[in-house]
C-alpha cells in the first residue's frame, strides 16, 4: 500500500470537515489553507491591518486635538498670571504710599514734641545736662528714622520675584537708665556686663486709643528676669522699675508690679516667658487697661491702670536685670 503524500495528511483550516487538502501554510498563525480560503484568510488579515490603520490615525487626532487644546490654556494661565502681577504691583504700591504717609507723619509728630520741649526749656531757662543729653539722644533717634524710610525688599523663588513693603517699627527703644545699650536704630535694647536693674522706654506717647507692641526676647539668662509694662511720661525714669510710681506691667520670676511694688503670683499671674518668645503688650488707653500676651502659649493677663499714678501720656517701658539679655521691638499697631 502507497504511503500519502505531505500534502495528503494537511487539511485546509477553514475548511469543514477538514474535506480540502490545504495548500498554503501562513508561517503568521502556522495554519494551512486550500487555494480558495487562502484569498480569504489574506482578506482577513487585510481588514485587521486597516482596523489598526484607522486606530493610528484616530491617535493621531486624538494627539493633535489634545495639544490644540493645551495652548489655550497656557494663554489663559499667562492672562491671569499678568493680571495677578499687576494687582499685586497696584496693591505694594498702595501699601508703600500709606506706610510713607505714616512715616512722615510719626517724624512730625515726634519732631514737635521734642521742640515743644526744647522751646519749653529756652523759655523757662530750666534745664540740666541730663537734660541735654537726652534731648541730643532723641534727635538722633529722630535722625536714624528720617532717614530709613519703608523701602521694598524682593523675595527671589523658582518662578518670579517677590515684593513687600519694609517698615521700622512706629515706635522704638529711647530713653534708658542703668546699663543698657541701644542697638539697630532703637529696634533693640540690650543690657551690658553688670548684673543691676535698667530701664527702657518708648519713644512714642499714647494718651488715647488701643496701641499694640510686639518683642521678641532675643538673648535670656537662665534666671529670666524681663520686664513688659507702662510707664507716665510725667516721671523721671529711674533703674528700679518698681521704684517708679507709675510702673505697672509684669516681669519674670511671677512678679507683678505696681503701687512702687513688686508683688508675686498677683491674682495668678506665672511667668512663663522663654528665649525667641514673642510678648505682645496692649495699652488700651481708653479703657485704662494694660494687657499682655506670650505668642506662643497664649497665656493673657490684663490689669486696670490708676490716671492718679500713671497719668497720660504713657510709654510702653521694660526692664532687664541680667548681662546680655537683649530684646528687639518687632513691630507697632494701632487700632
């Protein structure tokens, strides 16, 4: 018997009951096919390859659409980041123009109380040299502010520039006694070597409205001696804060004081001042209160001030003990 042939034993793939003899092998699918299903298999494989034709070129809007669509809004992006910019140019310029109006209304305003003074003394030919001495301080004070107007600083970031409007404080270390030292233009107030009690006040006077300070203690002995308060503008200054009739406020060690005392744990009162604490002072002069706040714990203390032993106007006044201990007046604000 006669052994069949190769092409005896392949049968055509789509053909049923495997009746044609394939032909034709597709090395793609490995599949055989007779001469008449071979034409539909490439037919097949043709409509596949269109399907994959349409596909790419359907990605292919698909692509295009989507990059038409991101111009725009970088447009829009660059639109609203151009008015940004000038809204906030338009806004600094505002600021700088009101902070410049301040400033030159505080010089003023400190300029005449110093010739006030001076005219006071020429007039009564009552004067010492203490006297001079401090007026000679104050107009160099006013010197130093006069000439540092609020200016703008630019703050650089990985995309634009920055600006804001930098001010001093509207109001500033003056007059001091004991050994104390002035730094910064009156922004910082700093005791020297000796271990005594000193003085600081305020250049400005308040007399009416809600008058708010904020100090960072800067430099703290491990004792914590520091002292927030008022003080009349009527009294000479002396370094024993609770030697002064009209010191009222709070120190370390849980000390108040007031009535030329130095009262411990007065109704409550703890210290818990810190090094880089920020104490904000209140002198609400309508109310006749003084308030005092620590930032960073939010402890507040309020106290009712005498007009008979602190008459207006009022300095804000502290006063340090310890070498070293230094504090910087952070900013002012009225309300």
């Amino acid at each position: 018997m006669a052994s069949p042939t190769i092409n005896a034993m392949l049968t055509c793939a789509l053909c049923s009951g495997g009746k044609s003899t394939g032909v034709f092998t597709c090395i793609g699918c490995s599949q055989t096919f007779c001469t008449q299903h071979i034409n539909e298999h490439k037919q097949i494989l043709d409509q596949q390859l269109d399907k994959l034709l349409l596909n790419r070129d359907e990605l292919q809007q698909l692509s295009e659409s989507r990059d038409d669509q991101s111009i725009p809004i970088i447009d829009e992006w660059e639109r609203k980041s151009i008015a940004k910019i000038h809204q906030m140019a338009d806004d600094i310029r505002r600021d700088l123009r009101l902070k410049l109006e301040h400033h030159r209304d505080q010089f003023s305003k400190r300029l005449k109380q110093v010739s006030e003074e001076l005219s006071n003394a020429q007039n009564d030919n009552n004067f010492m040299e203490t006297d001079l001495n401090q007026w000679s301080i104050r107009l160099d004070r006013l010197r130093s502010y006069l000439i540092s107007p609020p200016s703008i600083t630019i703050h650089d970031d990985a995309f634009i520039s920055k600006l804001s409007v930098c001010a001093r404080p509207d109001d500033i270390f003056e007059m001091f006694a004991g050994d104390l030292k002035l730094e910064d233009n009156g922004q910082t107030v700093e005791h020297g070597p000796s271990v005594a009690h000193a003085i600081v006040r305020g250049s400005g006077e308040y007399s009416s409205g809600q008058h708010r300070f904020q100090f960072k203690i800067e430099s703290f002995n491990i004792n914590k001696w520091i002292f927030f308060g008022v003080i009349s503008h009527k009294v000479t200054m002396r370094s024993n804060t609770w030697a002064v009739p009209s010191s009222y406020g709070w120190g370390g060690q849980d000390s108040t004081i007031l009535n030329c005392a130095m009262h411990s744990g007065l109704n409550g009162y703890s210290c818990d001042f810190e090094l880089n604490d920020i104490i904000t002072l209140l002198l609400d002069c309508d109310n006749r209160i003084l308030g005092l706040t620590n930032e960073r714990t939010k402890l507040t203390h309020r106290m009712n001030i005498d007009l008979a032993k602190c008459p207006f106007p009022w300095h804000f006044q502290l006063n340090l003990f310890y070498p070293k201990d230094r504090v910087r007046i952070l900013y002012t604000n009225k309300q």
